[in-house]
C-alpha cells in the first residue's frame, strides 16, 4: 500500500470518528445534558495547558 492511500485511510477513519462524536453530542445536548461552552472552552484552555508543560 502506498503512503497516500494510507493517508487517505487514515483521514477517512478520523473524519468517521469525528462524525460520531459530533453526533453523539447533539443527541446529547438534544436531551439536555452537557455543558456550556464557557466551561468547555476553559477545561479545553486547561488540558492545552497541561500539555503544554508536560
């Protein structure tokens, strides 16, 4: 196999997954769960963060 179709694979697999999870949080805040994005974004600025450091 060469390296582009592994590439192609590889983004197809992330584009699916990405999909789901998309999906999975508009059902979720459909039924009212979730967060809002102000806690979002601070949590997401908080792991960034730490990944920074680490």
């Amino acid at each position: 196999m060469c390296l582009l179709s592994e590439e192609t694979l590889f983004d197809q697999e992330w584009l699916e997954e990405t999909r789901t999870k998309i999906d999975e949080g508009i059902a979720s805040l459909e039924k009212g769960e979730g967060i809002d994005g102000e806690t979002f974004v601070n949590q997401l600025l908080t792991q960034l963060k730490q990944a920074k450091e680490a």
